[in-house]
C-alpha cells in the first residue's frame, strides 16, 4: 500500500505527541538505557521487572494498524497499545490507543488515574469531552486532524456523532494509564457496592439499582 502525504503527516504528529508526553511522564524515571518488562515475574513491584534479555519484538506490536468493528451496545471498541502489549515501554511513561466508533458509537464516561490523554482524530467527527472537579463540562466536537486533551483523573467521553464510522488515535504519558468505566465501576464491583449506597447516591429506589447491575454484570 502506498503511503501519501496525510498519512505521513499524521504520522508524524502522532509521534510529536508521543515523544512531548514521553517528556512529561507521569510515571517514575527510568535509570537505565531499557527496561523490558517480565510480564510473568511474579516479583511485585510499581512496574515490572525487568527481562534479563531482550529483542526487537520487545518494542513493536502491529495491533493498531487495522482499524476494529465494534460489536456490542456501546458501538465503540479501544485497543490499547500499552506495556501489556509493547513490553519494551516498561519505564517508559508512554502509550498509545485505538478507538475504533461504529455509528453514533460510545466511549463511556471513564478516567485515567494515571495518565492525562491526547486524542487525535483520523477520520469521523467525534464529541469529547470532560468533567471538571467542579462539575463543568468541557467539550467540543472535533473533526479528522484535530486534537482533545483529558487531564489526568477527570471523568472523560468520546461519542461519534455522525452516522458513519469514526477513529481515533490516542496518546498516554503513562505506559499503564488504567481506564476505569465509571458505570461498571459502581454497578459491576466484585464484591458489590451496597444497593442502599447506590439508591441513594444517585435518588432512585433498590430495584433500579437491581435493574442497573443485572444490565453491567459481566456476561458468561
């Protein structure tokens, strides 16, 4: 396949964002030149330990090239590109994702506890948008070559707001940025939240909350 001068161009901005957030990590320095992760140590430290040898699939990982269809009642789906995936990003304090949005597609409200994120749009129109500490919304739709920040921890969305596919690519200065969804977060936890503290945080009775968990429960 040919590659033209957007694709180049996105490229290219995609790895400024990459290498700016890179700068700005929000995980610890690394004090070595590499530090591969062992993802079966069973050793517990902030990270992974590191692999005494290392090759050049420790840094690569194919799996954002081809875009994914989203299959569930959300029409969203996010591959991420992190050090699960890329063991060669362990220390690093970066990563990156996909998210790939059939029409009207959803990507829930969630946060990053550990990362603030950059969304670059590759096709599609997307409404993003996050929650401040005081409760204000900040969104805006964005087009195709177009950019959204997230600041670390606050609850953030992306919705495709047009009947078409869309995509995105997003960036992480985290190489383990976690994503909890805030809805499965309250209504899925094993063990359970109590019913009561549901009902009354958010004013509906014992059965809606019932009816809420029955609806997020894990599928067998």
């Amino acid at each position: 396949m040919e590659i033209g001068p957007r694709m180049v161009a996105i490229v290219v901005i995609v790895m400024s964002f990459a290498i700016f957030l890179g700068i700005v990590s929000a995980d610890p320095d690394m004090l070595q030149d590499v530090c591969v992760a062992d993802l079966a140590s069973k050793v517990k430290v902030n990270g992974f330990p590191c692999k005494e040898t290392f090759n050049e699939m420790d840094f690569f990982w194919d799996g954002l090239a081809k875009p994914e269809f989203p299959n569930n009642t959300l029409g969203s789906l996010v591959t991420r590109a992190n050090v699960e995936k890329v063991p060669g990003l362990n220390t690093l304090g970066l990563s990156l994702a996909r998210g790939d949005f059939a029409p009207y597609g959803l990507i829930a409200p969630h946060t990053h506890p550990r990362a603030s994120e950059m969304v670059f749009v590759l096709y599609g129109e997307i409404y993003a948008g996050f929650i401040t500490t005081a409760n204000i919304l900040v969104a805006k739709t964005i087009k195709a070559g177009e950019i959204f920040v997230f600041p670390r921890g606050l609850v953030h969305f992306q919705m495709n707001v047009k009947n078409t596919s869309a995509a995105a690519i997003a960036v992480f200065n985290s190489q383990l940025a976690g994503a909890p969804n805030v809805a499965t977060a309250l209504f899925a936890a094993k063990p359970t939240v109590p019913n009561d503290v549901l009902a009354k945080a958010f004013q509906i009775d014992a059965k809606e909350v019932e009816m809420i968990k029955a609806r997020l429960a894990p599928k067998s």
